[in-house]
C-alpha cells in the first residue's frame, strides 16, 4: 500500500469541512498526515495545525486537583494498550503544571496490577471511579479519562476524555509512520491538547515492575507453581475470549510447540508455564493432561487463575512468551523485574487483527500471523469497521492456519539470541 499522501490536496480538502476535527476522527482505515512536524519540534511547543485543540480539555487539565483514571478491563483486554493516554495525560500535566500536579484516583480492584506501573506510583485508590468522579464534578472542576462504553459527562466545569468515542488513524510523519495503538492513542491526546508532548508515540506503552515477592512466591507454591532461576522460564498464552475462536491456537497444538522446543535445547533446563483457563478449554483440557503425562520430558506447570498481579509477577521472569493476540500477551511484552531489566520477547499470534496496530509498539514484540492478518495490516483494516467478507479467507481466518513449526523455529532463535 502507499502511504505517501500529497500534503496540498489532503489540505485543501480538510479546509473545505464545515467540521475538521469531527471528520478527521473518522478516518481510522486511513494513513493520515499528522499536520505538523513532531520530529522538529520541542516537548511543550504548542502545536499550530488544522486540527482545533479541544479547549475545554485544555482549561480542566490546567485547573483540575483531581483526575480520575476508570480502566474497563472487561477482561484485561485493550485496556492495557489504552494505557498510553493516561501516558499522555500525565506527560502534559508535567509540562504545563510541573510539580503542581492533581491526585489520581484509579480502581481499587486493580491496584495489585496497577501498582507496579510508575504512572500510578502515587494513586489513590476507590471503589467506584465513576460515581466518584459525578459526586465530585457537581461541586469543582475534575477529569477523567477512561477507555470504558461511550458516554459524555462533560458538565458544569468538568471533562471526560474517552477514548471509545475516537477513531484512530495510522499517522505519518514523513517516513515515519505510527502504527501502533499506544501510538495512535498518544497522538490523539497530543493532538486535542495542542501541544507537542514528551514521549515517542512509538515508545508511549507504559511497562510494568515486578521485583521479588515473598508473597507472591508463595501463593504461586501454594498452587505448585514453583519458579527458579536457573530454569529457562517460557510462559504459553492460551486465554481468550470463547467468542473469537479464531484467535485460539489450540491448547495441544501450543503443547506440541512447547514439547519442540524442549526437545531443541535439551542442553537446558527448560520449564513452561501454561496460562489456561479450564472453562475455555473445555473440549481439550483432559486431553491436555493425558499429554502432559505422557510426555515426561516436558516440564509443564498450569496457571489456572485470574490474578493479574500473579500473572505479571511469572511473565517478568521468563525468557520467551509466546501467546493468542489477547491482553495478557500484551501484558507480557512490558513486564520485567525491575526498572535496569530488559523487556522480554513475546511472540504474539494474530488470527484477524491487524497486527503493526494491535500491539505495544515495543521491539520485544515478534508477531506471527494468518493471511488474513497480513492483509488487514497491509491495508490497515478492520474486520468489524470495515465489514470485510471473512469467508473468502477460509481456514486462513484462523490461527491454526498457522503450522507450529513457524512458531518453533521463531521462539528457538530469540532464545539463542
């Protein structure tokens, strides 16, 4: 596809809108300018473009003494990738405001997981961020930004900044192009405020620290999970949601992976961690069991559970994860141990999404793909949006299109790497 975009005509159209922000945003199966020079420009600069900064956004930021963070997490799913808007925020808060910066306010069922992410190091956790936020919004100017439903709460002197009721084109910059979702979530604030911010949007994922728990640890013992060091750790991401089979490798097809790969370095000590969930897994999960037996050389340990804090503390530790393109493979791909560790390499499976945009934006991230999944990132395109015909892909729909030497052969270099 070329993306080159002739800069007079795609202007002089813009110009003709009666509303340039409102057709602008619809754009999200399209390569769009950025209308300014980023690259050029220093963090702080206010940007002058065709695009129209959104005022009111603009005047609660500055005021506010409170803002509020409400992450959907129903599941973990893109509410991770959303993450790099609260990036932004919190970017722009420490150009214009410095040391004068409001409270966060995030949910307390997330705290475990949230708290090892530097952007809420001094959050205040609640129960319900919403109704916190309209109690609040009657009586001072507060804000929110959330990736939850679509809805409007921009009321008396307060502001709700949701990126649900955004679109989110591929950007370009010249030759550079900002594919990523973090990316594009980034720009898009950077955008409404109209100011040039601090971070690369190619580099505006957040990563997640987990150092050594004792607790932690034991929790894991007390489900016989059991992790050493000397071991080379590989975690197997199977979750997903049972209504995108699409996306589902196949939990013996990802033993068989596992079973390769150990056979391939038995100069090492290698042990698996399966994240699997029994109920999504129903057809295979005896299956599994019997072929974890039989296979005494293979060092396979079952994660059935949902605590993210757990989950993040095991995918800091391994050498290699491998999963379905579902949020904890995104989780995976920015949790390490502390701030000095690496990222880890994380090969992500994509079935029908277009995979330069459903990812951290990170370079640990290796993405191994069906057809359809390079189509739709060639072209940048949305099953659902743009209401494409699947059936003239066949089986090529499907992850288990893809033959499990492809996935071997890749998890053994970045192993030897």
């Amino acid at each position: 596809m070329n993306f080159q975009i002739n800069t007079k005509l795609e202007k002089a159209n813009f110009l003709k809108m009666s509303d340039i922000n409102k057709n602008y945003t619809k754009t999200a199966s399209s390569a769009v300018e950025l209308f300014y020079k980023r690259n050029l420009m220093h963090p702080g600069e206010r940007i002058n473009s065709l695009y129209k900064p959104n005022k009111r956004l603009v005047k609660v930021m500055d005021n506010t003494n409170d803002l509020y963070v409400c992450l959907y997490m129903k599941p973990i799913g893109d509410s991770i990738l959303f993450l790099s808007t609260v990036q932004a925020a919190m970017d722009y808060l420490k150009l214009t405001r410095r040391s004068n910066l409001p409270r966060i306010y995030a949910q307390s069922d997330l705290r475990p997981l949230l708290k090892h992410c530097n952007l809420f190091n001094s959050a205040t956790y609640i129960d319900d961020v919403g109704k916190e936020f309209a109690n609040a919004s009657k009586s001072k100017t507060v804000a929110m930004i959330t990736d939850g439903d679509p809805f409007e709460y921009n009321k008396g002197t307060s502001v709700v900044f949701n990126t649900e009721n955004y679109v989110y084109p591929k950007f370009i910059e010249g030759r550079l192009q900002y594919k990523s979702r973090p990316a594009r979530y980034y720009l898009t604030f950077e955008r409404e405020v109209g100011t040039v911010l601090s971070t690369d949007p190619n580099l505006s994922m957040p990563t997640f620290e987990f150092p050594f728990s004792k607790e932690i640890e034991k929790n894991l013992e007390k489900k016989s999970l059991y992790l050493d060091d000397s071991q080379t750790l590989i975690s197997v991401i199977t979750f997903v949601n049972p209504k995108e089979r699409q996306k589902q490798f196949g939990l013996i097809r990802y033993l068989k992976v596992a079973n390769k790969i150990q056979k391939s370095l038995q100069n090492k000590k290698v042990k698996f961690i399966l994240f699997a969930h029994k109920s999504e897994e129903v057809e295979e999960w005896e299956l599994a069991q019997k072929y974890i037996k039989e296979n005494k050389n293979l060092d396979v340990s079952i994660y059935d559970g949902c605590n993210l804090e757990e989950i993040g503390y095991i995918l800091a530790r391994t050498s290699l994860s491998i999963g379905n393109d579902t949020g904890v493979s995104h989780l995976a791909a920015v949790s390490r141990r502390n701030m000095q560790s690496g990222l880890n390499p994380t090969i992500i499976i994509y079935s029908r999404h277009d995979f330069g945009k459903w990812s951290t934006g990170k370079d640990n991230v290796f993405p191994i793909y069906t057809k359809l999944a390079a189509y739709l990132t060639k072209n940048n395109l949305s099953v659902g949006r743009d209401k494409l015909n699947t059936k003239v892909w066949d089986r090529q729909e499907f992850t288990l299109s893809i033959p499990i030497s492809k996935i071997v052969n890749k998890a053994i270099n970045l192993l030897k790497i």
